[in-house]
C-alpha cells in the first residue's frame, strides 16, 4: 500500500479533486469557446472534433487569465489550495491581491489550475470508462459482439483478450499518474504564485505586532487591576485584625469591602481572560476589539471609591462618565490611572490610616485628574514585583496625548504627595474607541 500512497493515498486524492473542480470551473468558459469556434466556421456542437475542441479550450484559455483579476479569485484560490493540495497554510498569502504583481501570480495561478483541471478532468472522463471497458472484454460476450460491430475485430482476438485486463488497469495507472503528476506540479507552483508577496508580509507582521501591543497591554491592566485589589484589601484586612475585639461593626464594614474589591477584581480577570481565549480562535474579530470591550470607566468610579480602603473626599466638575463627553478609551485610562492613584497612596501614604482628595474635572478640551493625600514615603515609580507606578501613569498619559505631574506639593492645606493629570477629552485619532 505505501507504493500505491503516491497514486491513490489521501493527499493525492485530494489534489486529484482540486484538479476536477478546476476542471468544473473551466466549462463555461470551454461552452463559450466551442460558440467562437463555430462561429468562425468550425464544427458545432458540444463535443466536435479534437482539433476543435483543441482550439475551444484554447479560446477559453484567455478568459480564464482575465477572469483571475478579480478580487475574490486568489481568497478562494487561497482556501481551495489549503483544503486539497496539502501546502502549509503558513506559505500562502490571506485577502485579495492588492498589487499589481500579486494580481499577474494570481492569475497565473488561476490558469494553470483551470487548464490543468480541465485536462485532467477531459481524460478522467473518456479514459475511466474506456480502460473498464477494455479490462472487461473476456468476460462480458456484449462487450465484445459491441466492439466487433464497432469494427475493431482486433481486439476480440484470444491474444488480446488475454491481454485486455492488463490493458485497462495499465490505463488507469497511468491515469493515476497524470493526476498525481499534475497534482504535485500544483502544489509546487502555489507557494510562488499564491504566496505572500513583501506587502503581505508587511501586513501580516502589523497584524501580529498589533495583537501582541493588545495582549501586552491587557496584561498590564489587570495586573494594576489586581495590584490595586491586593493593596485594598492587605490594608483592610490589617486594619479589621487591630480592631478586631473593639470595633465589630468596622470589621464588618472591612470585610464587607473585601468582599466587594475581590468580587469586582475576579470579574475583571474572567473578562480578560475570557477575550484573550476569544482571540486566539480563527475569525474571532480584530485584535483592538477585546482591549475595546474591557475595562471600566469613569461611570464606575464611584463603586472604585467606596471599598479602595482609603477614605476619598471626592469631587468633581462636569460629567466625567457621560461618553458624549469623555470618550471611552480616555474614560478607561482615567479610571486606571485614579485606581493606581490609590494605590499609591494605600502603599505610601502618610499615618495609619491614609487619606485623599480626588478632583475629577471636565475641562473644555481636557480631563483633569488631581489626588493629594498626605506626604508618607515617596511612592515608588516601579512597584515592587514589577508594578507600574509612577511610571505606568505617565505612559498612559502620553499614549493619549496627555502630560502627568507627580511629586510634593505645598497647597493651601498644607505639604501634601500630589498626582496631577491633564488628558484630551477625545484622545489622539489613532486611540479613539
């Protein structure tokens, strides 16, 4: 069996049925070829003499070439040769032909599997049932007394009937490796003629850059995120242990907020990990689409606020969490940098129980963000164990156009740790949602 798998094995198989579909796909253009034939005085009909079907399949040759311009051809091409020629899908092109050399390989490649297909599928036709025919002549008296009326006597001869079976399995193997041959020629010839030229390359490099600055950037959020949760409820869970046999009604305002912090935290990490798993599925939508789809906004800062752990005198101007007026990819980024905001302030803050005043102001082109709490330890610009910072708030300012400030300041309230933050309301054109 392994010395027939070349002939009849699956793969060839396979691209025996890639050839007959391009043989299908070749008949109209061979019916429109046998009506120019006739009507510059050749034979008519469907099936007329070989130099006219000759000069038909010629005819229709040309169409073919021109009809491989069209966008669609090398898509379909592309996922016919996938499917039935056993090429790696890596070695083939994705999308229509946008230049101009991609769209000559293309047509060429449309040709080549036409006219092979059409050969191919012409010979399968007449020779199947003719080496049959053959093969079954000493055992059918019908065959023979039909090829004797037929006029060829020669072939009812005993030496030919002995010969016959032999004959027509002959014919079929050598069917067999016409189409495996041409097969084979096939699949040589689509990585080159459907292959990816330098800009599809280009392309598919953006894409993937794109899908890893997504993921990248989706890590990084929900490490703040489940920073933040941590600092939140390390404090909470600190401060309810002090106080644990003097103030039962705070122990259970803290655990009531630990509940909430790690219930809104948990909820995040399934979404988040919900999309990543979305996007390594084929068709699954643009890599942006998941960093679209996750992450709080503005509207949810207050349920940020009331179980953060710190307690937050908070004020604002304007309506931050209307998308009318603050786009969601700023309202998104606001909400992360107010939430790494607090935790800065749990981590380094001043006295046992820290404190903050978060101002949250819509300007008329900017989002501004203040957060002053009183002077402790100077907060880390990277977090311990690879956090962000100082610095994860800046970076997001400036991917949106915006500017941060961040250090000591002496206020009318005195020396406070000051966060300050000016984003545009609509964000840089390339960053909108």
């Amino acid at each position: 069996m392994r010395l027939l798998a070349p002939l009849v094995g699956r793969r060839a198989r396979l691209r025996w049925l890639h050839l007959i579909i391009g043989g299908a796909l070749l008949m109209p253009y061979y019916l429109v070829g046998t009506v120019l034939v006739s009507m510059a005085g050749g034979e008519a009909g469907l099936f007329p003499s070989v130099p006219a079907q000759l000069a038909a399949f010629a005819c229709a040759l040309p169409m073919v070439a021109v009809s491989g311009f069209f966008p669609l051809v090398r898509p379909l091409s592309v996922a016919a040769a996938r499917a039935l020629c056993g090429v790696p899908p890596a070695l083939l092109a994705d999308g229509p032909a946008r230049t101009r050399q991609a769209r000559v390989r293309t047509t060429s490649w449309f040709t080549l599997h036409l006219g092979l297909g059409g050969i191919v599928s012409g010979i399968t036709l007449a020779l199947t049932p003719f080496a049959f025919a053959v093969a079954g002549l000493p055992f059918s008296a019908a065959l023979r007394e039909s090829w004797l009326a037929a006029g060829s006597g020669v072939l009812v001869e005993p030496w030919a009937l002995a010969l016959a079976p032999f004959a027509g399995l002959a014919m079929l193997v050598a069917l067999a490796l016409a189409a495996a041959g041409a097969g084979e020629l096939l699949a040589r010839r689509v990585p080159v003629l459907l292959g990816p030229a330098p800009e599809d390359r280009l392309a598919a490099a953006e894409r993937r850059a794109a899908d890893l600055a997504v993921r990248n950037r989706l890590a990084r959020e929900l490490h703040d995120s489940v920073g933040h949760a941590l600092s939140a409820v390390t404090l909470q869970a600190g401060a309810a242990r002090r106080v644990l046999d003097r103030d039962p009604e705070f122990v259970r305002r803290a655990l009531t907020a630990i509940e909430e912090t790690t219930r809104r935290t948990v909820g995040e990490l399934d979404a988040v990990v919900g999309l990543l798993r979305r996007d390594e599925e084929p068709g699954s939508g643009e890599p942006g689409d998941a960093e679209a789809a996750y992450g709080p906004g503005l509207d949810a800062l207050d349920g940020l606020l009331a179980h953060c752990g710190v307690p937050v005198a908070y004020e604002r101007e304007g309506d931050p969490g209307d998308p009318r007026v603050v786009v969601p990819v700023v309202s998104r980024e606001a909400y992360r940098i107010v939430q790494e905001g607090l935790s800065n302030v749990l981590r380094h803050g001043g006295g046992s129980t820290p404190t903050a005043r978060l101002l949250v102001a819509v300007r008329e082109r900017e989002l501004e963000i203040v957060m002053e709490n009183p002077p402790g330890e100077r907060p880390a610009v990277v977090r311990p164990g690879g956090g962000r910072g100082l610095r994860g708030i800046a970076e997001r300012a400036a991917l949106l156009g915006g500017r941060s400030e961040a250090g000591p300041y002496d206020g009318t309230a005195g020396s406070t740790w000051r966060l300050a933050v000016r984003l545009p309301l609509t964000g840089r054109p390339e960053e909108r949602s």
